[in-house]
C-alpha cells in the first residue's frame, strides 16, 4: 500500500538557525513553495519547515520541536562526510558505528540539529 516516503515535517524554533544546519552544514537546498512556506530539498525527498509563523490546514497533534530521529544516507563516502562536517565545525556526537538499516547493513554518524533532532547520517556498510 505504501511505496516510499515523500515528505517530514520539522518543527523549528529558530527557522534560520535550522535552515543554516541543512543547507549549510548538510548541503540541502532551500525552497519555497505555496503561500511562502519552505522546505529543504534532498535527492527525491524534502523536510517541510514549521515554525510559529507556519500557515496550513494539517497540523501534527502535538509539533515539538528536537523530537524528531532520523537517518539520511549520505552520497559520498562517510569519511568524505566526517571530514566535512568537521571542517565546519560541526559536533558529531556518536560514531562512526555499524546499525541495522531500513534495506541493508549501515555504517553511521550522529549529530543533533539546532532544535535537537538525532541526526543520523549513513553510507552501506562494506561487507567484511
């Protein structure tokens, strides 16, 4: 019933502080869309941007911003991720560890968002 996912919605409390994390930090780029809302776009998947100032008709029951966990698959190799993300002065909280993902074996980092949210970002595990 269900192909993939389209879409995530994060709750911000500091839209610039977070814009500055995906676009500038992870590479996302920026969009605006409707009745200027904005969203960060990456490969075929985009996180919407909800903040206090965020106008729609469908709201989460309860938006709560540093609630979110996810994982991104980076695409580069991680350790080209790492170098990066440490050239730019950016925390990396755990890792590089091995998990279990969604189609196959991943090797990860984490890293949390302005508003908190786990950020975990992952290539495919090389087999040993």
């Amino acid at each position: 019933m269900i192909r993939s996912l389209d879409h995530i919605v994060i709750t911000t409390t500091n839209l610039e502080a977070c814009i500055a994390f995906y676009v500038g930090l992870l590479g996302m780029r920026l969009e605006t869309f409707g009745s200027g809302r904005q969203a960060l776009i990456f490969g075929e998947q985009k996180f919407n941007l909800h903040d206090k100032s965020t106008v729609t008709d469908a709201y989460a029951a309860k938006p709560t911003p540093g609630s979110l966990d996810f994982c991104l698959l980076a695409d580069r190799p991680l350790d080209q991720v790492i170098a990066e993300l440490k050239s730019k002065g950016a925390k990396i909280e755990l890792g590089p560890v091995m998990r279990t993902g969604a189609r196959f074996p991943i090797r990860s980092i984490y890293l949390r968002d302005p508003d908190g949210n786990l950020v975990e970002i992952a290539e495919p595990a090389k087999a040993a």
